[in-house]
C-alpha cells in the first residue's frame, strides 16, 4: 500500500495512465471517432488533463518531493534528473500539440512517454521515498505536496479521503 504522503499523486498517476492507453489507441486508430477528429478529441483531453492535473502535479513533486529526496535520499539523484528530462519533453511535446503535423505519432510518443515516467515513479522513485523518509518527513511532505494540489485545483481535490499511515 502506497504511503499516504504519495496518494495524491497516485491518484493523479492512475488517471494518467488511462489517458496515455487512449493516447496510444487514437493514435493507432483504435478509438472513434477515428482520423483527425479522434486525435484533435484526445489532443484537447490530453492538454486539459495537463492543466488541470499534470501542471501542479509537477510543480509538487519540482518543489517538494524533488528536493525533499534530494538533500534526504542522495542515491535519488539520476532518478530525479532523469524524471525531471520526462518533464520537459512532455512539457515540450504538449506545446506542440496544437500545430502539430504528425498528431498521431505525437500523441502516441506522448502516451508512451507518460505512461513510462508515471511507471518508473510507481516503482522506483516512491518506494525510495517510502523506505527512507521517516512517519514525520512523510506526514509534511505529503501536507505540502496537498497545498500545491488543493491550490491548483480545489474542486476535483476536495473530499478526497486521506489514506492513513500504517
């Protein structure tokens, strides 16, 4: 079970997940409606997914968890960069998205991209966390990590039960 310092993004992850599967299947022609329509559909899903959940979930983990694991977890540190790469090509990829020739291929790339990142935080990057960070660390990066995500976003973060640590 996920420590409750992690569930807020957890919760974002699983979502993006379901996305990244849709924007592989558009982009392979899997999901109607099919041709440009489907991938101009799953383009703005993908950008509104962005905005409204990628967007403060990066800046959470850039501004808390990153540099929390960073001065706490040394052995964190290619894993972070390497995290930190995925977030500006996904960045990248989604500034191209609206003039984009090619919109198929971009959006498979950036299904792949985001599934692969959210799988390596799933099992790399938490479990590190998970194992060095005391009850008390846990407990105040996840109350900060809460205050990004609340902030950006209120309504779809409201009510959200928090997992309890055991």
């Amino acid at each position: 079970m996920r420590d409750a310092s992690l569930i807020p993004l957890s919760h974002d992850h699983h979502h993006g997940l379901a996305l990244a599967l849709r924007c592989r299947k558009q982009a392979l022609g899997q999901i109607r409606p099919m041709g440009i329509q489907g991938l101009k559909e799953r383009a703005g899903e993908l950008e509104e997914f962005f905005s409204r959940n990628l967007k403060p979930h990066f800046q959470a983990e850039e501004e808390i968890l990153f540099p929390f694991m960073r001065s706490r977890i040394p052995q964190s540190e290619a894993l972070i960069e390497d995290l930190l790469k995925d977030h500006a090509a996904l960045r990248e990829g989604l500034a191209r998205l609206d003039g984009a020739d090619g919109l198929g291929r971009l959006l498979f790339e950036l299904g792949d991209l985001l599934e692969r990142h959210i799988r390596r935080e799933e099992r790399e990057l938490f479990p590190l966390f998970e194992k060095h960070a005391t009850p008390g660390e846990a407990e105040r990066v996840g109350k900060e990590i809460e205050k990004i995500l609340a902030f950006a976003n209120p309504k779809s973060r409201q009510g959200r039960p928090r997992a309890k640590r055991e």
